[in-house]
C-alpha cells in the first residue's frame, strides 16, 4: 500500500466511524411554573420560544402549575427538575422539613404582593389601613398578613376571607384587598374601579419572588446543566423586558387559552414600571441576583414573628454560584 494512500484510508475510516456513534442528545429539564401560564413567568417562556434554552444544549419542558398542584412538593420527590418559587417562605419551607431543595436565583427582585383599596382619603399608606377590614386569602393568613401584623398592629378581626374573587371588594368601597400588583389591579380596572395599590416590598418587605429552584442531587450531578437553564433564563427575562415578548405571549397563551393580550401587556408592563426584575439589586449584578444579607435578615425577621424556629439555617436551601457577578448586564439596551 502506497504511503500516500494511508492517511486517506485512516481519515475515511475515523469518518465513517464517527458517523455511525450516537450524536449526544439534549439534556432534558422540566420546569414547573407556580400558576397557569401568565406574564410573571415571561422569561422562562421567552427563553423557551426564542431557543436560548436550545442554544445552551437544552431540551426544556415548561409545565404549569395551578390549583391542586404542588411543585415544591413535585420537585422534593423528583417528579421534575426544577420548580418556580412564588417567594423567600418557599425554600425556608422546605429546609424546614428536611428536604433536599435549593435556591439558585431570584428572577423578582421585589415581590408582586400588595394591597390595594378603592379611591379614598383616609388610607394613604399601610399605616392607615389598622383596623379596617382585609381580605386575605387562606394562605397569606401565616405569610405576608403576619409580617403585616408585626410592622402596623394589624390584628386578626380586620381578616375578611378573599376567596380570589374580587367581585366584594368591586362593590364594597370600603373594602381593601390583596392580590399581585401585575393582576388584581387590572381586574378592577376593566370593571370600572380605579384603585390605589400599596406594593409590600416600597414597606420593606423584603422577600424574593419568581425563584428557580431545583433539587440537591440535580444540582451536584448535573451542575453544568443547571447553569445553562440559569443562564438562559436571565437572557430569557433580559430579552422578554427590554425587547418583544410576542414570542413569549404567544407561547402563554397556547398554554392558557383563557389568558388575552391585554391581561399580558398590562402585567409586563407593571413588572417594569416597578422594576420587579430589573430593578434593585440587578440594575448593578444581574437579572437573577441575590443577596445573603437579604436573606439573613428575611429569616430573622419571620423567625421574630414565630414562622420559623430560631436554628433554621437558610443557607441550607439558598446557593449563590450562577448570579450575582453580572449575568446579563452586557444585554441591556
């Protein structure tokens, strides 16, 4: 055989040999919302839309929660990779009871909560609404009511059950309630009440919102792919805020056909009015950042109030390594 011919030989051979190997497929990871599709999800489902996800080597399956459907718990018992976080009492939660769960980002610097009241003179701020009638729903009763007890001497018989229908308060004008600053508002609006809203987090309630959390043994197996769903999600909400979200929007609403463009337009647009995301902490480290201090003093404060126990440690469900050095900054406009 001539020399000459052997390198060809050899190249044909390694090509015809890499030919029949299996390409690497995707990595799968599916992710569960805290609610049906809406806009307070609109970067994961940007990211999705647009291929980031993809991009990043990623086969992402985003599934919606709702009523009677538990992600922390699905995510606790592996059922799913990862789980959105509706705010910080989630990961306190479940490093209460022991489960192998962590936080790696916070996509809501602010938490949506707020309350809001019909057009009057005598409630200008949270301090005036002492003694008047809430309606709070079941599960706020341990979480933000309590927070709100604490700070303005709330007491337990200004409680009116809000079974997240807002028809008592559209026809109460004394009535005060509470809800998203991205969705009870508008409700109201489109039935004629204009109300003012009070957002807990300008009164220093400090918790996180819209976190991505995924399970311990994820984390440590499958690190690289945990970062490229962090990664691609912060562009996601980067891109789903500052650029069009029609690719998110039309994802959404594929998923909740119930859902209209107004109802999309009108959340993502208070989420930047209010820098929900892109405000506070992320306008200096990134889409997604979070800060131990904030946490310290989130746990404290609940453990004041009685929520936690003293020796609950926080940083048992909170890991900072993908945000915080700037992720994304390079894609603001």
């Amino acid at each position: 055989m001539s020399a000459l011919r052997l390198p060809v030989l050899l190249a044909g051979l390694i090509a015809a040999t890499l030919s029949v190997l299996p390409v690497r497929a995707a990595e799968k990871f599916v992710f569960m919302t805290d609610w049906v599709a809406q806009a307070e999800q609109g970067g994961f489902y940007q990211a999705l839309a647009t291929g980031l996800y993809a991009k990043r080597g990623l086969t992402v399956e985003i599934r919606p929660g709702g009523t009677g459907v538990e992600p922390q718990r699905l995510l606790a018992a592996g059922a799913i990779d990862g789980a959105m976080g509706s705010s910080g009492f989630f990961p306190l939660n479940l490093v209460q009871i022991g489960a192998p769960v962590v936080t790696v980002a916070a996509l809501f610097q602010k938490d949506p909560w707020m309350l809001m009241t019909h057009p009057r003179d005598d409630v200008k701020n949270l301090a005036d609404m002492k003694g008047k009638p809430i309606h709070i729903g079941d599960p706020s009763v341990n979480t933000i009511w309590r927070w709100l007890a604490s700070r303005y001497g709330f007491t337990d018989n200004q409680i009116r059950k809000y079974s997240f229908n807002i028809a008592p308060f559209l026809v109460d004008k004394k009535a005060i309630q509470q809800g998203y600053i991205t969705s009870e508002p508008f409700t109201a609006e489109k039935a004629g009440v204009k109300p003012q809203t009070f957002l807990l987090a300008d009164y220093g309630y400090g918790s996180y919102s819209a976190l991505i959390m995924v399970r311990r043994d994820t984390l440590e197996k499958r690190e690289a792919v945990v970062k490229a769903f962090v990664e691609a999600s912060i562009e996601g909400w980067y891109a789903y805020l500052t650029g069009d979200p029609a690719p998110a929007h039309a994802l959404i609403k594929k998923q909740n056909p119930d859902i209209d463009d107004a109802t999309l337009a009108y959340a993502r647009q208070k989420m930047i009015d209010y820098g929900l995301v892109l405000g506070g902490d992320a306008e200096s480290r990134g889409v997604g950042t979070m800060d131990a201090d904030r946490w310290e003093d989130f746990t404290n404060e609940m453990k004041n109030l009685g929520i936690y126990p003293a020796d609950l440690d926080w940083r048992r469900g909170v890991d900072f390594r993908f945000v915080g050095d700037g992720q994304g900054l390079a894609l603001k406009p």
